[in-house]
C-alpha cells in the first residue's frame, strides 16, 4: 500500500510504479479526501499495475472509485451509513465488474462485538464479516474479497481459518500493525505462510511500519519460502556455527545484495556453505553450491563439482554463473 498522499498523484505514481519495480502484483491507494477521490482516473491510467481504492464510510469516494476504473475497492457496506448507500455501491461495482473487499480490523470492530466478545477475538471478526457479506447479498452482490486482520498472528490465522471453513469466498491475507520491518516480517511470515502453507488465501500484504518496498520485498520472501509467486533466486547459507571456514558472513550478504539488486527472473537455489559436514550435501543439493575449505571453495553444480574457486572469487563466480544459467546449466 502507497504511503503518498494520493492527491499528490506524480508522488503516488512514482511510488506505484517503484512498488510495481519491486514485484507488487496489485498497489492499494488511501482515498480519505475528496481530492483524493479526484485524483483516481490519473492514477489507474498511468498505473502499471492494478489499483485498489481504499475507502471507509463515504459512499461517494467509493462511487469515485468506480467511475475511475479501479480493480477493487475495499470498504465495509455496513459502514456506509444508509441502506440506499450500500446499495449504490453495490449496485454501480457490480455493474462494473469491479469486486468489493470487505476489509475487517481487529483495531476497527463494532461496538457491539466487542462488549459480546471482551477483545477482538477470531469469533468476533468472523462476526464481522459475515455481517457485510449479508448486507452484500440482500443486494445481489456476490463478487466479495474477505480479509480479517489482526494485529496478533495467532488469533489472525483463527480468524481466517474460521472463513476459509465456513465460506468460499476469496481471502486477503494480513497480519495488521505488525511493527518494524525486522519484528513486521517476523508475525508476518509466521501468519500469512501459516495459512497459505495450508493453502488458504489468494491476495497478501505484509504490513510494516517502514517504506513501503519493504512490504513487498517481504512478501516475496514469504512466497519464494513456500515455492509460490514468481521466479528468484533462492539464496541457502549455513547458520552460525564453529565449524564455519573463512569469511562465509560477508560472502552470504554480498550475494544476497546482489541477488536482490539484480533481480533475476529465475527459479534457482543457491546454497552457500561454510563447513565439511553439512556444505558438500546440501551444495551438492542445490542448483548452484558453494562448499568452502581453507581459502578455496568447491564449486557444485546440480551435484557435479566444477572445481575449486579462490574464497575472494566466489561471489564473482556465483553472480557470473546465475548470469549464464539458461547458457548450457540445465
């Protein structure tokens, strides 16, 4: 989701088009303002990616929305105020084939279930939803999106496996407010890959209280962890041990930077080893490995050693030879 202010659309388009750079597959724009709701026909045009439209209680933001050709709009029907409210969005979305998210937030829950329930437990959000997705179907509204975020990964993937059981409407998967990138990605991973490594969810956001690359770079990483997404580059390494020979730290940074930086379109694993226990198996293992001994390393490729390379040359040899894997590697 894009930190700009919307309105401020050359901001918010080169955050979209950095986010798309990144691998984002869909960019959620903030739509508080009636200025914001302007700007929306500029950005979907210039857009390279889908735009979904966030709105909460104003239904002419989300009419806006509509009219501006956004993929999605996320917005609560029961927070719209009036029926005839909720009807209109309803009604002008699916005459344009545009779906509906509704997005329920532990931090956000009704008054209601929160005196039933004493905090915002998984049954009380699933309460919640279930609730637009009624007023959503009085309308003859079936194209629905659920997401029930909380903030605590635990009762987050109880909630959304109490809508993957009793519904079958698509789900976006999130824990909210997570935190700082390094603490974010941690409840984020252990959430969102919890659930979809059970095959639950269609759509993520890692929620970090840092730029907003950093949501995407984290949730690619969350998706390579579980062989979904788009091709990359797998990088393994050996943990901290005692066993570790030379400088294996800084060659596992050098060719994750790298890595990342580059970006490579391709389904590979790289392991990087440091001792003789482990290194050879899992080097041998792996697409491309790398086993270090004193000062040189053997150079593995899909189990046939190619030799030894200088331990100052590695990083070279391995970004020279991820270079050329379509050239002859298979």
């Amino acid at each position: 989701m894009t930190v700009a202010k919307t309105h401020d659309v050359p901001t918010t388009l080169a955050e979209v088009n950095g986010l798309a750079d990144a691998g984002a597959d869909i960019v959620r724009v903030a739509v508080p303002r009636p200025e914001d709701a302007a700007a929306l026909p500029e950005i979907v045009r210039a857009s390279p990616v889908p735009i979904v439209a966030d709105i909460h209680y104003n239904h002419t933001y989300a009419l806006a929305a509509i009219e501006a050709g956004v993929a999605k709009v996320r917005i609560n029907p029961g927070n719209i105020g009036k029926q005839e409210w909720e009807r209109e969005v309803l009604l002008a979305a699916k005459e344009a084939g545009i779906p509906i998210r509704i997005g329920v937030n532990a931090g956000s829950l009704e008054r209601d279930l929160l005196d039933k329930y004493g905090y915002p437990r998984p049954e009380a959000l699933f309460e919640s939803a279930m609730r637009h997705v009624e007023i959503c179907a009085k309308h003859g509204f079936e194209d629905i999106v659920i997401s029930v975020k909380h903030s605590d990964p635990t009762f987050m993937i109880q909630a959304y496996r109490l809508v993957a059981e009793r519904t079958d409407y698509p789900l976006h998967l999130g824990v909210t407010e997570a935190g700082s990138e390094a603490l974010g990605t941690v409840k984020s991973s252990i959430g969102i890959g919890a659930l979809l490594a059970d095959g639950i969810g269609d759509t993520i956001r890692v929620s970090l209280a840092a730029p907003s690359v950093k949501e995407v770079e984290a949730g690619h990483a969350i998706l390579s962890s579980l062989r979904l997404g788009r091709p990359g580059v797998n990088v393994i390494a050996c943990p901290t041990c005692g066993r570790l020979v030379g400088d294996l730290f800084s060659i596992v940074k050098d060719v994750e930077e790298a890595v990342k930086s580059r970006n490579f379109n391709k389904n590979l694993t790289v392991a990087l080893m440091g001792c003789a226990v482990n290194g050879p198996g899992e080097a041998r293992g792996a697409d491309l490995g790398v086993s270090l001994g004193r000062g040189r390393a053997h150079l593995f490729r899909r189990g046939e050693v190619l030799g030894t390379v200088p331990e100052d040359k590695i990083v070279e040899t391995v970004l020279e030879m991820i270079d050329n894997w379509d050239q002859g590697a298979d």
